[in-house]
C-alpha cells in the first residue's frame, strides 16, 4: 500500500508546478533576471514531473518496504524545498505598483536595487535543489520500475463469517433484503440488481455474508457466487473467479475458458433454468458490475445480482432502479451500547459495570453508530483491566491505539485505509485536511472549499470555477461516505459537512506521520515540537496551547487555523504571526479580536483572510501589500468602511463585509449592513462574490460594476432611486449571477429595478429585494431556475402570489411587508414545488386562500405579526405534507382559533405547532 506522503507529495509537487507558470509568466519582461533562473525553473519542472509519475507508478503499487518510503520522504522534502524557494522568490518579486508605465519602470528598478542580494541568493537555491533533483532522477532511472520488491496485495477486503451479535440493528433491514432477494410479493422474476451503500465500517458486508450464508438463501437459489472486487483486478480475473463459484466441481472443463475465450456462451448454457446469486463486494466503478451482469443470462427465474459498495455513485448506476438502492443506517445508541457491551464484557455475559458506565457511554459515543468501530474498540477493551482509570486511557489515546493493534484488530485501520488509498490523488489531501478541524466540529462547505482553493489543492477544469471544482471533490468524497453530511437546505444542497469522530483522529495520525499538520489542544500537540510546521492548527485557549505554539518554528508555515482564540491567546495573536513568513490562509474566524492585527499585513503571500464573527471595526490603508489575497471575509464583524487601497488587490475572487445592527429575531429593515466603499472597483476582474456594499456612490459607481462580469453573487444596499437605470445597467453585464441582494435605500424609498427587458442570467437561484416596488419586475416572471425569492417591504398593491405562482422551481418564499392588501391567493395547482412559505407583517390581511391543489410539497408555514388576519389559511388541512406551522405575534382570537375543537382537526396533521409572541 503505497504510503500518505505520496499524495501530499503529489500536491505539493502540482502547486510548485503552478508557480514555475505563473513565475515564468511574470519574468517575460525580466529579461536579465530570467536569463539567470530560466534555466534552473525548466530542468527542475521536467524533474518534478518525473517524479510525479514515479509517484503516480508507485501509488498503486504495494509492497518495496522501507527503501520505497525512503524515496518517496525525499520527494516529499525536496517538493517542500522547491515550494519554499519559490515562495522566497514571490516575496521579493516586483509587483503592479501602478497602471502608468514611467512610474512601474522606476519602481521596479528600484525595487531590484533592494532585492537584489535576496534574489541571487534565491538562485543559488534553486541551483542546489536542481542539483538534488538530478540525483533523485538518476536513482529513479536506475531503478527502472517503481519500487515492487516483496508481495504484492489484491487490495480486496476479507469475506469474515459474522457472528449474529456483530448484525445487531440491522434486523428490519435484513428481513427487507430477503424478501427482495425472494419472490417479491409475486412481482416479475426478472434478474434485478440490487445495490447496498454505506461507509466503510457501516456493517455492509457482514449483513450480507449472514444472509448469503443463510438458510432460506440456501434453499432458494441454485448457483453462489460472492465475488471481491480489489483495487487492482482486471476481467480476467473476475471471470476465473466468477467460474470457478458458479461451477464449483468441474474444474477440468473450466480450464478451457482461462483465456476468456467463450466465457459468457459457457455461463449462459450452464446456468440456463437456474437461479442464481452473485454478491459483488467492494464496486467501485459502474463497469465492475457490468463486466459481470453482461455474462449471466436472464432468463426470468428470479436471479439476483448484490452490489456492496462505499460509493453512492456505482451504487445508483448499478441498481435496477431506486427501489433496490439500501443505504446502511447508523446504529442507534440502544444497539450500539448493546453490541459494545457483547464485545467488552464478553466473560460478564454482555453486562456493563456500574462503576464502567460512565467511561462506556463516551466510547460508544465516540464511535458514532459504526458498527466495525464498536466491535474493534469493544474486543481491544475486553483485554484490559475493568477499571475507569485504565479504559479513560484508552478513549483519549483510541485512533492510536487501533492502527498500532495487532492484525486481529486492526482491521478498522485496514479498512479506512483501503477507502482513503482507493481515492484519486486530487481527493487525498483534500480528505486529510479535516484533520486540522476540531472534534464534533461540522463546517460550512463554502468555507472548506475556499480554504482548498486557497492552499492551492485544486486545478482548474475548463470553463468551471476552482470554487465549482472543490465543490465537486467535497460531493465525492461524502459520495463515497467518508465525509458525513452534517446540515442541508431546502433544495437539499448540502450546507456543512464534518468527518466521523474516530475517521479525523486516524486521519490525524496521517497527518502527524506525513508532517501535513500540526494541532494544538489543551492536551498538548499531535508532533514533534521540534521539527518545521507546514500547517498549524489551534483548538486550545489555554496558557500551555500558547507556549506550544511559541516554541514552533513556523517561517515555513503555509496555513494557520485558529479554532480555540480566546481570552489566553487573544493578546498574543500579533507575536504569534510575526513567526510567519510565508504563510498563505489565515482564518481567524470567531476569535476574540477587537483590532485589526498589525502583522497581518506583512504576510504578503497571503491568499485567505477571515475576520468572520470577530469584532474587528477598521481595515488598515496598508492591506494593499497583500497583492496575492484572493479571500477577504469581514461578514459579522464591525467593519463599516473599507479603505481604498481594497481595490489594488487584483487578486481578489471574495469580497464579504457585513455588520448586523440588531440580534432582534423580527424582521427589521436594515438590520444587516453593508459597508461603506471609496475606490476603482473594476480592478477586481476576478471577483466572483461581492457582498453588502453601499450603492450610494453615484454613477460611475454602477458603470464599474458593470465591468465585473465574473461575479456569482452580489449584494448591493442603500441604492438610491434615480440610480435605477445605472444599476440595471450593470447587471446586464452578468451573466454568471447565482445570487442577487438589492436593497432601497430606506423602508420608504423605490427600488426601480423596470429597466431590464430580461434578466440576462438563467442562473439566477436566490433573489433577495428589499424595499419598495411600483410593482413585481416583469423579468422575475422568467427566473426558471429560481429557489428562493424573498419580498421585504415591497408594499405592493396586487398580490404578488398572482404572479409568481408560475416559477417553476421556487421552493422558498419569504415575504414580510410585501402586501398591502386583504386577501392572499394561492391558485389550484400553482406553486407545486414550494417547501416553505414566510408571511409577516401584512398589516391588512384578513384571508389566505389555499386553493385545491396549491402547494402540495409546503413543509413549513410561518405566519408573523399579520394583526388583521383572525382565520387560519382556507383549507389548510389539504395541505397533507405540512410538518411546521410556526406562529408569532399573531392576534389573540387567532390563536384561540387555533386550539379550539372547532378547528382543531384541520391541524391535526401537523407535527409541530409553535406559538410565540416576540
């Protein structure tokens, strides 16, 4: 199994690759200076891409001991070099100091007269790694191959008979699964391919193996098969294996089809009126089961096909349909304490002692309901001493201790691992990086991704975004069950993410042995003190996490993550960052901050800021010496002004600032404000994501952001009237907007958004317009892509439910002072996609009409402050999937309506009913 640094390596070797471009790109003008490292920059490129195939090769490969490990520490360290010479030479590169020619002229020469001495010794750097990469190319070449010595591995999983006490809370799951594996209630006989998913872990095959193995299976089906599917098998392979199960008994005449040649004719006729099963065990790929269904006939006798698979993707390509898809649930607490206590307290007849509880619970907690977890834990525990003291060891040492148990044991270590080798190399390090996140710590997959962009783990593809590109590497890894899905929105849009508790402590040992990160708690620190960080995480707050982290050398420190800034650290943040020199994402995000850090500024290679939730209330003139910062977030802080040197930063793809002026839970015009901007914004061409700025600017304001075509999302506030046409102007230019937030400049001021024929984005999925309308914009009529609309003090006089009850996709509809009328329409059969439905603040409303058919997906109904509105919404016992009705500050004769028997019934079928007065 080829080692972790591989996969680090890989990416530290595609991120110096990247700098040699973007380097040699910015010297096309130097000529001298390109003369003189030219050379240097295009061997050690051809050197790193021979070692990447090398790594490549290897990453497949097994076995080659210790002397392949060796190679790949001093790949790995050599990769490191390059990237911290090259970060050396970013340091001291000149820069765009202005767009007049004389003036950068005369700023570059004298900036080469001060780097000068830096840069050659830079040179000379580059020379001495370009002298050990050589070296490392000519050991490679005379290796030949990569390195294979020793036994190779299938890579596939033991079949392990389960005992019935490691099936515990699988019962109605199982049943389920026989009844399909038999007649299905009469139904056809057709084959039917069935598929279960799950992590690793999760119980899949053990379920399987006891009802492969059973009676009524036994009994019901002619021809067994239960096939592997390893990481490194071919057909062929599968073919010799699939004959001789199938055909158990006559060997001799299998030796004919070795080859492959008439194998499927073989198959066919010898299973002609029999029905058989195949369990194929650990798909990865469509293909895997394919190669297999392809050979076996159907000839309607009931024949059936298991896929066991880690991967959502293979299993929703390989199953009949839908309805044969089975996810493996979690253990729920009852059978995951049940099948603990079988596996520790195995010579007490499964009972817990009193005095063991307590240290019980939290292991079985820690083991989240995966199956695999609690029997290994539970078997470890069962040969320790039965006292607290001993088993509390365990549980604060317990990812240790597994990977280092002896082989009966370590087959959870096997198992995560055989998940984590399978994944692509673009995928390793991205996994690896939840190890720097804080146990039970679920983060926002907007977050995660833009911390990958910022640390350089994602290549562009195409016309997509890196931002899209990471989006699709975080649905791959929970498509393949190693992340967990943590929080979701109404579209199902997975929102936060985590990974399982004993998953990020193995992947914590990974990243100790692989110097990926170094974490910080009040325990103490997963490395050695002594050696150089590459990343830094902090989870502590204590006087002992400081002194740690004092005594880092961190001058070669890419990231810092800052989990645990409170009160202890919090002075300190300054002398800690003066540590740093090329350090490239800071996130700062909730700490305990009420200035902006002085030192921040003189990490100019810095890509990632997040001030996010700190108390920060000024940005310095000075952030303009952060030329590379692609990620500036200043949401929920106190900044209400941003300086003019903002828009140097050429380099800036997110740019959030947001202040929320009251935690008051009604809704309230204004409550979260933008910031004040002075400056030429259509420098940031490269901004994907501008929000709240104020729009009060003037025109010239709205004609440079019409220049921002790249923009994603964008949120405007304090928009005058008279700038109308200027706005619409701008926003022809857009045709990327996923998300837009316009705000009037007052409760009672227009938004005159009538000057655009057509919205010229069809992906347009979030609109959010506050202030007054004339009327509804006729453009949002055509949003067909649109999942959210939020109305806020629109005041209008029609009832916008009359024209927006077409949207084809709206699934959220919030609307607070939207209507200053009676009576709210909600036509038959119209907004047949909507989930939930906010009014508040309808001061005339006296009815809401549901008519047959409208909303038939509605789940959640908020109904605020409408003082006028004494009757609940007609029909709303039609509305059978409503799970939430939500009541505040409603009239008392409302909510006297509410509980009387008279109109109770036509609420009884909602599950949760909650009146609040604010």
């Amino acid at each position: 199994m080829a080692d972790t640094a591989i996969t680090v390596a890989l990416q530290l070797v595609d991120s110096v690759i990247q700098l040699v471009d973007s380097i040699t790109q910015f010297l096309s003008d130097q000529q001298q200076l390109r003369g003189a490292i030219d050379a240097e920059l295009t061997d050690i490129r051809d050197s790193l891409m021979v070692m990447q195939a090398y790594l490549q090769d290897a990453e497949g490969a097994e076995g080659g001991g210790e002397m392949k490990k060796a190679f790949i520490k001093r790949i790995r360290d050599v990769a490191h070099e390059m990237e911290d010479v090259l970060d050396e030479f970013m340091l001291h590169a000149p820069r765009q100091f202005s767009r007049n020619n004389i003036l950068q002229a005369g700023y570059e020469f004298c900036h080469y007269l001060k780097h000068l001495g830096p840069l050659n010794e830079i040179q000379s750097d580059i020379q001495k790694i370009r002298k050990r990469m050589q070296n490392l190319r000519d050991d490679l070449r005379s290796l030949g191959q990569p390195l294979q010595h020793g036994a190779t591995s299938s890579g596939s999983e033991e079949q392990i008979l389960p005992e019935e006490d490691e099936i515990i809370g699988f019962e109605e799951l199982k049943n389920e699964l026989l009844c399909r594996l038999k007649n299905e209630g009469g139904r056809s006989s057709q084959r039917r391919t069935i598929s279960v998913v799950g992590p690793a872990g999760s119980g899949k095959t053990s379920l399987l193996n006891s009802i492969y193995h059973g009676k009524e299976v036994g009994s019901h089906f002619d021809c067994f098969a239960w096939l592997h599917f390893s990481r490194n098998c071919n057909v062929n392979q599968i073919r010799q294996r699939l004959l001789s199960q199938i055909c158990s008994g006559i060997d001799a005449e299998l030796s004919i089809y070795q080859d492959g040649s008439n194998y499927s004719s073989f198959l066919r006729n010898y299973l002609q009126r029999k029905r058989y099963i195949v369990v194929l065990d650990g798909v990865r790929f469509e293909q895997d089961c394919r190669s297999v269904e392809q050979a076996l006939p159907d000839d309607f006798n009931g024949s059936r096909i298991i896929i066991i698979t880690r991967t959502h993707d293979a299993a929703v390509a390989c199953a009949t349909d839908h309805n044969h898809i089975y996810k493996m649930p979690e253990l729920n607490h009852k059978d995951s304490w049940h099948l603990f206590c079988k596996k520790a307290f195995r010579f007490r007849n499964g009972k817990c002692p009193k005095e063991m509880e307590e240290v019980s619970e939290q292991i079985v907690i820690k083991c989240e309901g995966l199956p695999l977890a609690i029997t290994t834990v539970g078997s470890l525990l069962s040969r320790k001493p039965q006292l607290p003291a001993e088993w509390i060891k365990v549980y604060n040492n317990l990812a240790t201790l597994i990977s280092e148990a002896n082989p009966g044991d370590s087959v959870i270590m096997r198992t995560l691992l055989t998940s984590y080798n399978d994944l692509p190399n673009n995928l390793k390090t991205c996994f690896l990086y939840f190890s720097i996140l804080p146990e039970d710590y679920s983060i926002r997959c907007v977050r995660l991704i833009r911390l990958w962009v910022a640390e350089g783990f994602v290549r562009g593809s195409g016309s997509r975004t890196l931002e899209e590109v990471a989006e699709g590497y975080l649905n791959e890894l929970i498509g393949r069950n190693l992340v967990m899905v943590s929080r979701r929105d109404f579209n199902g849009r997975i929102t936060s993410c985590r990974a399982a508790n004993l998953v990020r402590d193995l992947l914590l040992i990974k990243a100790e042995n692989e110097n990926f990160a170094a974490v910080v708690t009040d325990s103490g620190v997963n490395c050695n003190s002594g050696g150089r960080i590459r990343c830094l995480s902090n989870h502590s707050d204590s006087t002992r996490g400081l002194t740690i982290i004092k005594g880092f050398q961190l001058d070669r420190a890419r990231t810092l993550f800052m989990a645990g800034l409170c009160s202890v650290l919090s002075p300190h943040i300054g002398e800690i960052l003066h540590k740093f020199r090329l350090l490239k994402v800071l996130d700062l995000e909730d700490a305990v901050l009420d200035v902006f850090p002085d030192a921040i500024v003189a990490l100019t290679l810095l890509r990632y800021l997040s001030l996010r939730g700190t108390r920060v209330k000024t940005i310095p003139e000075s952030i303009k010496k952060l030329h590379w910062l692609q990620f500036l977030d200043l949401k929920h802080t106190l900044v209400t002004w941003l300086p003019e040197a903002i828009y140097s930063l050429h380099n800036l793809r997110h740019l959030l600032v947001s202040v929320r002026s009251s935690r008051h839970k009604r809704a309230m015009f204004g409550n979260m404000k933008g910031a004040e901007t002075f400056g030429v914004i259509k420098g940031l061409q490269l901004l994907q994501n501008l929000s709240l700025i104020k729009a009060d600017r003037g025109p010239i304001f709205f004609r440079e952001l019409g220049n921002l075509v790249q923009l994603r999302k964008l949120g405007l506030v304090e928009i005058p009237r008279e700038f109308g046409w200027h706005l619409c102007a701008s926003i022809k230019n857009m045709s990327n907007l996923s998300s837009l937030h316009l705000r009037s400049k007052s409760e009672g001021e227009y938004l005159d958004l009538d000057h655009l024929d057509a919205f010229p984005s069809q992906l347009l999925q979030r609109l959010y317009l506050e202030g007054c309308l004339i009327k509804l914009p006729t453009w949002i009529f055509n949003l067909n892509s649109l999942v959210k609309l939020h109305l806020k003090w629109s005041r209008l006089i029609v009832s916008p439910t009359e024209f927006l009850k077409d949207l084809p996709n709206l699934m959220v509809l919030e609307m607070v002072a939207a209507f200053t009328g009676e009576i709210l329409i909600f036509a038959a059969e119209k907004f047949q996609k909507l989930k939930t439905l906010h009014i508040e603040q309808f001061e005339n409303l006296d009815q809401v009409l549901v008519f047959n058919g409208a909303m038939p997906k509605l789940e959640k109904l908020t109904i605020c402050s409408c003082m006028s509105l004494y009757d609940l919404p007609h029909q709303i016992e039609d509305l059978k999937c409503l799970e939430e009705l939500l009541l505040c500050d409603m009239p008392q004769e409302f909510t006297n309506k509410l509980r009387s028997r008279e109109h109770q019934w036509k609420v009884d079928h909602i599950r949760v009913i909650s009146v609040l007065h604010l």
